[in-house]
C-alpha cells in the first residue's frame, strides 16, 4: 500500500497591502517632524519665538520619544498595537489642527508635546504588526520597507513646507500635516480595523518594571538600541547643520536650502530598501553595517573639513544620506532575532526609539559646541566618533549572533 500524505500547510502570503498601508501611517506620522525646520523662520516672525522657543519646537518629538518609547511600546503590547496605531494617528490630527490655531508659542509647543505622543505611539506599534503579518521569508523585507518611514515622511514634509511657506504662513503647514493624518485615520478605520490578522494575540505578560529591565540588560537590544543611536547622533549632526552650511558658503537663500536638504532627506530612503534587499541575499548584517559606518565616517568628516568644494560637500551628503541609510534597515531586522522573548519584540523596538532619538537630541547641540568652539572641522570629531562606535556596537551585535545562532 501507499502511503498517504496529508496535504502541506502552505503558511498565508504576506499581505502587502496591508503592509503598505501600516508603512503609509508610519509616513504620516513622520509628517509632524519634517514640518517643523522650514517653519521656524515663519513662526519666529508671526509668533516672535526666541530661538530657545524654536530649539523646543524642534526637539520636542526626539524628547518624548527619548522619554517614553519602551513605555509606550509595552502599553501597546497590552492595549493593543492596532488600537495604538489609530489612536496615535488621531492625537496627530487633533494637535496638528489645534496648533495650526495658536496664538502663542506656549501653546504651540503644548502641541508639539501631544503630536510627540502620537507620532511615538504609531512609530513604536507598528513594527509588532508588521512582523505578524509577513512571513518568516518577507520579514527583512516588511522591515526594510518600514525602515524609509522617517526619510520618506519627514523628507516629503520638508520638500512641501519648504515650496509652499514663501508665500504663506507656517499654519498652512499644520493644516497640510492635518489633512494628511485626516486622510490616514480614515484609511485606518476602514482598511485596517476590520482585519483579524491585527487582532490582539495572547501572551503572558510580566509586570511591566520587570518587562523593561528584561529589555533594558539584554545584549542584543542594548546593542542594537546604541547602534542606532550613534547613528542618529550623526545624522541629525549633518543634516540639522546642512542648511546653516548652504546658506553660509554657498550664499544660498533658506528656503533653497530647505529644499537641498529635504531632498538629501529623502534619498535616505535608497539605503533603507537596499539593506533589505542585501539581506534578501544574505549578505552579512555586520559587513553592512561596520561597511557602512567606516566608509561614512570618512565621508561625514569630509563635509565639515576644510578644502573640500562647497558644491562638493552637497554631493558628499547626498552620498552619506543614501549609504548611511543602509543601518537602520539592518537594526530592525535584527530585534526579532534578539529581544529577549516574542512577546517583548514590541519593548525592544520601543528601546530602540528611546536611544534612537536621545542620539537625534544629543547631536545637534553637540556639533553645535564643536562647531563654536573650533569652526566646522571640529564636527568631524562627533562624526567620526559615533560612528566608529555604531561599527563597535555592530560588531558586538555579530559576535551575540554567532553565539545564539549557534547554540
């Protein structure tokens, strides 16, 4: 006799739709950062902001993401990641709208300050879902797609808030943010509320303190988390300083700058989908990313010394932002691999984002003090600093692979 064979269970094809949609809130979300640096200029001379009030209007998102994001992403993990994501999206369109309404610049940053809890909210519960949603063959990819969130949103904003705001005011900003964020709760509501795929999935929880020290001393997270957070340090170093370096060596006007630099932006997004297609192929996720950081070093350093052309500085960045955006690609990839357990992949993301943007906080300031104290060669020293420590923290992250992989 034959023996039968029961027919093979063929696991469901990654819905990409799907997957494109919870990408696109990501995008949306990114529009209440990239909003902010074109706008300054416009809302100093409407709402006369101090140049304090204008650095509290730009970092207030990094801070409560700093603050919050392992936080927020275990409350995700009980509350619900889609219920967070439509949440989220709803705090960005009612603080958007109400911002765009201040009269004050007290009252716009208690906006800024709500728009923060929104944007961490979706940022940090999305990854979760697209995990669960792709197959184990299409994570890397899901993950590299979700990686140009940022770039992708905060570029785009930049682009339209730099073209628009030389003939109205920053509340046309706001207003588009809104719209925006408007669009993509109605989206949410009808594409993905109704999807089972979403739904909450049990799992045993610990006592939240216990979950984020869990987390917070794991190998793998911390690594990862430090990676990510170099890096950050020195993108926000270079592109936060790009327009200060157009207008003061090139003569450009700012609202030229402000479109050079949402452009370099967007080209971020290049390096995020060729880390998941390099992957694909099974390239090694630390000759990527020490690759990358070493040979970007030499490059960041090469835009603030002396000696090199003034247009040529502008291609350089252009070059840093597409190859340097390989890193984030390769670190969210790597948080299923290494959180703890499943359930705390959510924590590990949310560790992910906290250090992520104290980098984004710390760099800025930091290049800033360099920069004053012994002109702009003097930022070679973060740059090339952060990133040798981005390539360490990438080889300690290779060296937990091989060891877990191979016990």
């Amino acid at each position: 006799m034959t023996e039968r064979r029961s027919p093979e269970v063929r696991p469901s094809p990654t819905p990409w739709g799907l997957v494109a949609l919870l990408v696109a809130a990501g995008i949306v979300a990114a529009f209440h950062v990239g909003k902010v640096p074109p706008s300054l200029p416009s809302i100093r001379a409407e709402l006369g902001a101090s140049l304090r009030q204008a650095g509290w209007l730009l970092s207030t998102v990094n801070l409560v993401t700093a603050l919050g994001g392992m936080a927020i992403a275990l409350t995700a993990d009980r509350f619900g990641h889609r219920r967070l994501v439509i949440l989220g999206t709803a705090l960005c369109l009612a603080a958007s709208a109400l911002g765009a309404m201040s009269g004050s610049v007290q009252a716009l940053i208690a906006a800024r300050v709500v728009e923060g809890l929104g944007f961490i909210t979706v940022v940090v519960a999305i990854p979760t879902l697209l995990l669960r949603l792709a197959t184990p063959r299409d994570q890397r990819l899901a993950m590299a797609l979700w990686t140009t969130y940022m770039p992708a949103g905060a570029g785009s904003m930049m682009l339209i808030a730099a073209l628009v705001l030389p003939d109205t005011s920053w509340r046309l900003a706001w207003l588009v943010a809104a719209a925006a964020s408007a669009a993509m709760l109605a989206a949410l509501l009808l594409r993905a509320k109704p999807r089972k795929e979403l739904d909450p999935v049990a799992a045993t929880r610990r006592p939240v303190l216990a979950e984020m020290r869990e987390v917070a001393t794991a190998g793998g997270p911390l690594a990862i988390a430090l990676c990510f957070g170099a890096y950050s340090c020195c993108w926000f170093a270079v592109v936060g300083f790009l327009p200060t370096l157009q207008v003061e060596r090139l003569g450009f006007s700012t609202s030229t700058a402000a479109i050079v630099t949402a452009v370099v932006t967007i080209v971020n997004v290049a390096g995020n989908l060729a880390a998941g297609w390099l992957l694909q192929r099974r390239v090694p996720r630390v000759a990527i990313i020490v690759g990358s950081t070493l040979s970007m070093a030499v490059c960041a350093a090469a835009i603030f010394l002396n000696g090199v052309p003034d247009l040529a500085r502008l291609v350089l960045a252009g070059v840093y932002s597409a190859v340097i955006g390989v890193v984030p690609g390769c670190l969210f990839t790597a948080i299923p691999l290494h959180a703890p357990r499943p359930p705390l992949v959510g924590a590990a993301t949310g560790l992910l984002m906290q250090v992520s943007n104290l980098g984004a906080l710390l760099g800025p300031p930091i290049t800033a003090a360099l920069v004053s104290a012994g002109g702009w060669p003097a930022a070679a020293w973060l740059t090339g600093i952060a990133l040798g420590l981005a390539a360490v923290a990438g080889l300690f992250l290779h060296w937990l692979e091989r060891r877990k992989l191979g016990a």
